[in-house]
C-alpha cells in the first residue's frame, strides 16, 4: 500500500480516522491513465478522488496547476472547495485551491488564468471556456490529473460530451494528464468508463463497498393524498413533526414551482419559528448562498430544495432527507437519500411523501426498486454533432488550428470514436459557410482556410461572441424578478412565458414569499410585496423529470393486481374507484377515456409504452384527429399514458388506429411538428447558428422562438438535408420510438379499444394535468378558436353591427 | 351566443379566390384589399404594395461576422412576390421602402435574384419608396421616391403625425391573442381613420406586437387590425389597456 506524506497521516490520526479500503485503492493506482470510482453517497469518494492529489503536492509541491475537478454543479465546486480546506489547513500543506464558475468575478478570472491555483474546481461550461483562449496551453502546462465528480448525471447529457471533447483538447496540450470518474451507483459501470477514458484505451473501474441498506419509508399521515396535485399540502404537519424530531432535514422537491408553494405552507404552519430555508436554481445567487451558508453554520432545521441541491453535497449534519412528490426513477431517488447521514456504514434514512395517489403507486414500486437494487438506466447513442460544432468553433477561437489534429483529437473521446471523417468535415463546412446546398456565403466565411492549411476566425472580433454562447444547457429562457425600486433585491428568475401570462396585480411565489406583478421593465420583471396569504398563480415551471420506463413496468404490474395489499387503503381504494368509474388497463386491450375538462375534450390513451412510445402515438393521434376535423390542440406523454386535448371529443377511436392512414403523410407531419422546431432550437444554439448572448445583451426567448421557427421552416422547404436538420432529426428521434413499434402495437391490440364516455376527469387520468412538456399542435383549432375570439371581440366592441357600406367609394382619375 | 360569424368573419371554409377580396376595406375613399401574405392590393389602381422586404438579411447577418443563416430568404421573399403579382397582374408596384436589408447588400445582390427582380419589374411601374435601411437610389430598375402621393394616398416608409391617408410599412405590426390559454400570433395590417401601417412581407422579419406603446399612440382609439395568414381576421386593434386577465 502507498503510504500517505507524513503531513497527512498525522491529520489521518490526530482525527482518529482511517483511510476507506477504496481510498487506499485510489492512492494505490495514482498513476493508472483513468479510473473510476463507484462509491454510495457519503463514502469519502471526493477525497478519495482528491487524496492521490493531496499526497503529492505535499511531498514536492511546484507552482502551476496540478488538478483540475470538474462538478455539474457550481454549488458544488463551492462546497468541495470549503471541504478542501480543512484537510489543507490542518495538515499545514501549502496547496492552493480556487473555484472558477460561472460566479467567479471577472477580475479574479483573469488572475487565474496568468497564476492558476494547483487546484482549480470548475464546470464543464467553464472548461470549455478556458480552452479558448489562446493562452490555454500555458495555463494548462503541467497539469497532472482531472478529476470528474458526479460522472453519472454529466454522462446522461450533451454537457458530458463537451466535457469529454475538453478532455481530449487538454490531453493533447498535457499528453500524462490523468483522469479520475467519481461515481454514484449506477446500473452500467463500463458504460461510464467508457467515456471516460481516452480512446481506446481501458478504464480500470473501483468499486466501493455499497454501504448498508438505506432506511427508507413512505410517510405516513393521518389525512390521505388528494387524487391529484403536486403541493403536497396534506403531509405539511407530518413533515413539520419529522423535522422537530431530526437535527437537519432535507426537503426534496421535483420542481421549483413545488419547492416554493410546499415552502410557503410550511412556514404558515410552522408555528414554533423553526428555522426553515428554501434553496433553488432560480433564486438569486446571493440568496442561495446565504441558505448554504446558514446550512453548513449548522443554524438550519431543514430546507425545501430542488436539484440544485442534489448532487453530493457534502451538508455534514443531515439526518433526513424528504422526498416531496414521486421519485420519478430510482437512481436519483438513491442519490438523494445518500444525502442524510454522511457517515459511511450507517443506513441513510429517508421519507417518501406521495403529493397524490398516483404517487403512491409510484412510490411502492420505487421502494420495491430500492430493495431489489434494480437501478434504471437508458443507454445513449453516439455522441451529438451540434456540441462538435461548438467545440470546432472553441477551438477556432483558441488559435489557428490543423483539421487532421482536431478530427484525430475528437474521435479519442469515447462518445465520438466511431465519428466518420466526412461527418467531422461536413460540421467543419457548417461552422466555416453554414453548409447550405446554396454557397452563398463564402466570401463571409466565418472561419477558413490559411494557404499553410490552418483554419482560422475571419475575424478575430467573433471570438467574444463564439465565447459568450458557450454551452449546452437549454434552460427555458428566464428572467430576472427584481423588487421596484432604485436598487430593489434581486429574487430570482421566472420563465419568460410565466411572465408574459401575468397581468399587473397578480401574486405568485418566489423565494418563499408571495409578491405582486407590477411589471416588466426591459427584461426584468418588477414586483412589490404583497400581504395576500394565497398567492393567485402558484406556479412558473422548473426542471423535468420523467418516470423511468423500469419504473413505469412496475407499475403495470401493480395495475393489473385484483387487490394491493401492498398500498395504504386510501390508495387501493382509489384504484377501486377507478376500476369502478371507468376500468384499469388490462395487457392484451387499449384502454382509452374521453371527458370534457377545462373547457376542452380530453383523451387519454392508456398504453403503458413508455415515455417514447406515448409522445410518437401523441403525435400520430393528433395528425389523424386533424385529418378528421377533430381540431385538436396539444398532447403530453408520460411512460403509461398520452392525454390529447382539443375542441372535439372523439366517439369513434378506430379510424384513428387505422394503421395505414396513420402512416400516409407521416413525414410531413413529423416535419412539422413542435417537437422537431423545440430541438432544432436546441441544436441550433449549441451548434452556434443562433446565439443567445449578442454583445453582452440576452436576446429575449420570445424573437428567438420566432427566429429559429422561420429558419427551421425555410431549411425544410429549401434545404431538407442541411447538416442541422439532420441532427434535429437524430435528437427528436431519440425521443421518439421508430414506427414499427407503433404498427407492433396496433397489430397486437387489433380492435380491442375500449372507449369510455365519461363526464369527469377520472383517477387514473388526473395527474396527467400535471404533467410539463406539453406539446402544442398548430392546426385548425387555432383558425377556430381566432374565429371565435374575434367574433367575440367585434361583438364586445359593436364593430359588428356597424359594418354597413360606408361613404361612397372615391373614383381615381386614371 | 352560438359560434354566430358576423359579416366580417366568414366561414373558414372559403375559396381561395373568394378570400382575395374578402376583407376589402374602404380608406379615404379607395378600396382596398389586404392579401394573406401582407401585401396590399387597390384593384381600381391596379396597384400591389408590399412593405418591408429586407432581401438580403441573411446575407448581411453573415457579412457582420455572425453565424451564417440559410441564406434562402431572398429567394423566399421573392416566390412570394411572384405569386402575388401573378394573382392580381398590377400595372404598380409600390415597394413601401426597407426593401432590401442594407445599401451595401442591395449592392452584393446575387445576379440570380437580380434578374429575378427584373423579370417581375417588366411590363410594370415600380416604385421604391425609400426606407431606413435603404436610403438612396437602387441601380435595379424602377423609379426612386422619398415618397408617392397617388389619387388620395400617399405612400411613406415611417408613418408622420399629420397623416392623412397615409400608406406605410417600418414598424412590422402584428397581433397578439391569447385564445382559452393559447397564444397566437400573426404578421397584421393596422388602420384607423388617417392611416394603413403595412406589415413586413420579406421572409426573415420579426415583428413589433400591437400592445407595444409606439403602435398604441400611433393609432387611433378606433384602429382595427386585419391579420394575416390562411383565415384573415379583421378585428379591433389588440392593445395593452384592451388586454383581459
């Protein structure tokens, strides 16, 4: 075994402290060029991941950077590094340690990069950042090892594909960098390693003792769930009691619109004054930081928080954590429960509180989950061309650059290995002239070809705009809530199409109070306080998640039980009533309902597909019920139902079914759909053919909604095959299921459709109202529902009674 | 009161043909008819206006060392006009100014949508009215204005506060409803007693919505919208103090 520098042993054991075996582990393979750990929340995997660095910066410290950790979260930087520095202090070792986030202050930025700390905690998008500039190479001269904390939520997203194509920049600029994946259990190890590791090379994958079974439980509450709704107002003082009688409490939420309302109830209840705070991604950063640092002041009973407090954080004294709503999948439900109880070997302890019945059946199957370490997963595809464009155009910005060396450097990142060199050029040709089958652009290339071969910017002024639209994340655009007044507090962010739905008066929730809508100013919404105790709109929009398909098949399962001894009575009951009112799917028949609800019809199709299948059906239901005159106006998909709403209700579903009008015109309709224009904006900003920053000023989300609709439509009238179609092809199909499951499904349940009438929202159906991601269709409706509101208008205004011939037409002489 | 289509609102169901002239509306004496496209038609002039062409966005949005647009606008904005001209065979075409998206790109003009241009141009008086962005003469064919005056009308880019039938283009109008919690949005004409405001016709235009300030103080108390797209709807003027809860 390596031992540790002297200076560490003796902090080891002035604390009393061993290492882990899969801390030694660690120091013992030091020198491997990639490493996974896999280690359970609260395993000392961080330090386990830092203790390689520690060691030996102590036993020959140099100056310049020696480690690079990246986190997906800032908070999470910030906390490693407040952790960091009490081994560091203690131990008297002369390390340096800085964060460089999205946070970090201009001025503190530019020192970093001409005297680079030896530990630089940092982000993905921040990385990418650094690499370019062109003084990247001597920033990163010498470093040794990067260590990525918290791999498995990066590995699900494009942010890890550019994270892993950063890698590969600064493995070519350090060619001994050694890399280090820190991970929380997950369902496919290699999977990970895999992207890990330069390619081809093999990742040596560690696996920590997985710890003890973690003490979970559903709440239980003297009052049942409602049959629906997110709020979960109904276990408020089952949760205040849990609080009173643990130290710290975690309250778990899975939106931020749920966070505050939950938050909000709690504190009217909360007669006693415990201190309670609320941490989310859309409140201002000065407020979270004061939550966080109350929080490890240990001054805080508990906090209502969202995902931004999801990842490893490290809060020492947690002793529950809460889960609000259901868990949706089963990985994050054991990330999160990993919160309480730091202590390695001691079983996490945590709550389920169901919001509403479904949920309940939700939860049961999530606990059963737990149990059988049945952890859900979803294997992604090869990596997405739009996060090369960028990093072809971070590149360009960081210098001249050869092609050759870039393609080669590229296809060493897992993700990319199997990019072929005419895809590499044909994102090449899109980043230099747009790659239109029109060449019109180039004698405005954006980068070219020097005679000596290199590429490089046209014009080096682009590079500010290239650097400030860096990275992947697509947030619902948001703005800034402020209160009125010279120099009013910063509260938070909402979604920009909240705001648009406010008129001046309204209250809403944000940071825990209820504040009033006095308007927008710019792009900053303004508000004043308001003494109301129920805010009138109680919700803006916040993360989604989506129900795991594993998880989903546990619930079939439970559906087609005669009994469920295994739910709370309120909960079998429910699923009674809804065998009683309408039916509960059966495996072999399609189970469709249809009622009147919210001033529309409602249908809901039962398939139990999972999430892909239900959104591709959403769409073929509605291009039939729109061939149909059935004016329909949006669907959402979860993993078990479609609801489809519309002006019409449906009373013969097997027309809609008929397998080969579903299929006639099927392109012309995917095409056309807003789902395909929601990723192409994705694509279309990662790829760097809009830009959301344009000198320091945001474009607001409304022109850039239009803007990128226009240009998806012209691509696809005038050229189909342009490179960023294509890519919005392969991402929407991602989420979508090919059409051959679909013909699958309607083979086997042949005309066995069972259509209810119903006049209400039925049990089953309810939480589907809930449910984010809807999906607009654009069709007759729309013409309707204009006629109407116009007639309306005209018949508001009189305009209609006064349209008689008016004065004589005036001839022109000519 | 029953879906009831009031004489200004026809069924949807409607002939193309017929839709033409549907929304015909009499101003300052001439009668006019706004096109679903944008364009506005005054049959007895035989006379087709169009306002806000900006050809040529995409290609200077590249020039300025952006991101490089599909450069399709053009000759989508042109299609458009070639349908236009065709359905109606004016003897005018009055080009309401901001025609093309900047001086130097009316210059860079590829020779393609340049003869284009010419061949629509042929057997007609075409008139640029001159625009913000398109200051000076084009050396395309046709006659350069500041502005026209014509029968009772007269046509400007940026509408004036002693307007009196007044024709003009610049502020891009168009509507916004909010329909049982949808919104929708479409390019519109806007006109009250003494002046038209055109909507944008080229391809890559945004809009100004009609709630926002500048448009509300232009446009009378009275002002009504007439929207574009496949229904055209005249309606009143959507406006902030209109706007419903």
């Amino acid at each position: 075994m390596t031992a540790l520098p002297p200076a560490l042993q003796d902090w080891f054991d002035a604390r009393g402290w061993q290492m882990h075996p899969h801390q030694e582990t660690m120091l013992d393979r030091a020198g491997a060029p990639a490493l996974l750990l896999i280690a359970p929340t609260g395993g000392g995997k961080t330090l386990a991941g830092f203790l390689p660095t520690l060691s030996e910066l102590a036993e020959a410290p140099e100056p310049g950077l020696h480690t690079l950790y990246v986190s997906p979260l800032k908070a999470l930087a910030a906390d490693i590094k407040r952790n960091l520095r009490t081994p560091i202090e203690e131990a008297g070792l002369p390390i340096r340690v800085e964060d460089r986030t999205g946070d970090t202050t201009a001025t503190q930025k530019k020192r970093q990069r001409a005297d680079p700390p030896h530990i630089l905690l940092t982000t993905p998008e921040s990385l990418a950042l650094l690499t370019s500039y062109e003084d990247a190479p001597r920033m990163f001269a010498g470093l040794k090892r990067v260590v990525v904390d918290e791999i498995h939520a990066l590995a699900e997203s494009k942010r890890g594909d550019q994270l892993m194509l950063a890698l590969a920049r600064l493995q070519t600029l350090c060619p001994d960098l050694r890399r280090v994946g820190l991970s929380a259990t997950v369902d496919d190890p290699a999977q990970i390693a895999k992207l890990l590791a330069r390619h081809p090379d093999p990742c040596e994958i560690l696996e920590a003792d997985p710890g003890p079974e973690p003490d979970i439980e559903m709440l239980v509450t003297d009052t049942p769930p409602p049959w629906s709704g997110g709020g979960a107002k109904y276990a408020i003082p089952a949760v205040l009691e849990e609080v009173r009688k643990h130290r710290t409490t975690l309250i778990f939420h899975n939106t931020r619109a749920q966070a505050e309302i939950f938050f909000h109830h709690l504190w009217l209840a909360n007669e006693e004054g415990l201190p309670i705070g609320i941490h989310h991604g859309s409140l201002d950063r000065g407020q979270r930081e004061r939550v966080e640092a109350a929080m490890v002041a240990g001054d805080l009973r508990a906090i209502v928080c969202t995902g931004s407090l999801d990842l490893g954080i490290d809060w020492g004294d947690v002793d529950l954590v809460i889960q609000v709503g259901a868990p949706k999948n089963v990985k994050r439900l054991v990330q999160r429960i990993g919160r309480a109880n730091h202590r390695y070997n001691a079983p996490s302890k945590a709550l389920l509180v169901p919001a509403n019945r479904f949920e309940v059946v939700e939860c049961v199957a999530a606990l059963q989950a737990v149990k059988e370490r049945d952890l859900d997963g979803e294997p992604r595809g090869p990596g997405p061309r739009d996060v090369l464009c960028q990093h072809i155009l971070i590149a360009a910005c960081a210098g001249p650059f050869d092609a050759e060396m870039l393609y080669a450097e590229m296809i060493s990142a897992g993700a990319y290995a199997g990019l072929t060199r005419a895809e590499f050029d044909a994102c090449l040709d899109f980043c230099a002239t747009g790659g239109y089958a029109l060449r019109a652009y180039d004698q405005w290339r954006r980068i070219l070809q020097r005679p000596d071969g290199l590429w490089q910017l046209r014009d080096p002024r682009s590079a500010l705009r290239i650097r400030q639209n860096i990275g992947t994340i697509q947030d619902t655009d948001t703005l800034k809530v402020r209160m009125r007044g010279r120099g009013g507090a910063p509260l938070g962010e909402v979604e920009e199409g909240f705001a648009a739905s406010l008129t001046k008066g309204d209250t809403f929730l944000i940071g825990g109070r209820i504040v009033r809508y006095e308007g927008l100013r710019e792009t900053v919404v303004e508000v004043s306080r308001d003494s109301a105790q129920k805010p009138k709109i109680a919700t803006f929009m916040g993360t989604k998640f989506s129900t795991s398909t594993q998880l989903s098949h546990r619930i079939v399962r439970m559906c087609q039980q005669d009994d469920w001894p295994d739910l709370p009575e309120h909960t079998a009951d429910w699923l009674r009533l809804q065998r009683e009112v309408s039916r509960l799917p059966q495996p072999g028949r399609l189970l469709i309902e249809s009622f009147p609800h919210d001033g529309r019809e409602q249908l809901v199709v039962y398939g139990f597909a999972g999430r892909n299948a239900q959104q591709t059906l959403g769409l073929l239901l509605t291009k039939r019920m729109e061939e149909e005159g059935l004016a329909p106006m949006g669907f959402v998909s979860t993993d078990y139902a479609t609801l489809i709403w519309g002006l019409d209700a449906v009373t013969d579903p097997r027309p809609l079914f008929d397998i080969a009008r579903l299929e006639a015109g099927l392109d012309t309709w995917l095409a056309g759909n807003a789902v395909m224009k929601r990723t192409f904006r994705a694509s279309a900003h990662i790829a760097g053919l809009l830009e959301r920053q344009v000198g320091g000023t945001r474009k607001t989300g409304k022109q850039a909604t239009m803007s990128s609709d226009i240009l998806y439509d012209t691509l696809l009238k005038y050229d189909p095959d342009h490179l960023l179609m294509q890519i919005t092809r392969e991402e929407a199909m991602r989420g979508l299921v090919d059409f051959d499951r679909i013909r699958e499904m309607t083979e086997r349940v042949g005309d066995r459709i069972d259509l209810l009438h119903l006049t209400r929202v039925t049990p089953l159906a309810a939480p589907l109202f809930l449910e984010p991601g809807r999906v607009p269709i654009a069709g007759s409706a729309d013409e309707r529902l204009l006629e109407e509101e116009v007639t309306r208008l005209l018949d508001a205004s009189g305009l209609a009674a006064v349209d008689a011939p008016a004065r004589p037409v005036w001839r022109v002489p000519w | 009161m029953a879906r009831g289509l009031s004489p200004l609102a026809p069924p949807r169901a409607v002939g193309k043909k017929q839709s033409m002239n549907r929304l015909a509306f009499d101003f300052h004496g001439a009668a006019l008819a706004p096109l679903p496209s944008g364009a506005l038609h005054w049959p007895a002039a035989r006379t087709l206006v169009v306002s806000d062409l900006h050809l040529g966005k995409s290609a200077r949005m590249s020039a300025g060392g952006g991101a490089a647009l599909p450069p399709y606008d053009t000759r989508e904005t042109l299609a458009r006009l070639e349908r236009d001209i065709a359905a109606t065979a004016p003897a005018r075409v009055i080009c309401l100014g901001d025609s093309f998206d900047s001086g130097a790109i009316r210059a860079a003009l590829p020779a393609e949508d340049r003869d284009r241009i010419t061949d629509v141009q042929a057997g007609r008086e075409w008139i640029w009215i001159e625009g913000n962005h398109d200051p000076g003469p084009a050396d395309l064919g046709g006659t350069h204005r500041a502005e026209l005056m014509l029968g009772p009308l007269t046509f400007r880019h940026i509408a004036r506060a002693d307007a009196a039938g007044e024709v003009s283009g610049h502020y891009h109008p168009k509507a916004r409803l909010l329909l049982r919690g949808r919104a929708i949005s479409r390019p519109c004409f806007l006109f009250d007693t003494v002046r038209l405001i055109l909507p944008a016709y080229g391809a890559y235009t945004g809009g100004l919505f009609t709630h926002a300030p500048t448009l509300s103080r232009l446009m009378g108390a009275e002002a009504e919208a007439i929207l574009c797209g496949a229904t055209q709807m005249r309606l009143p003027m959507p406006r902030t103090e209109a706007r419903r809860a």
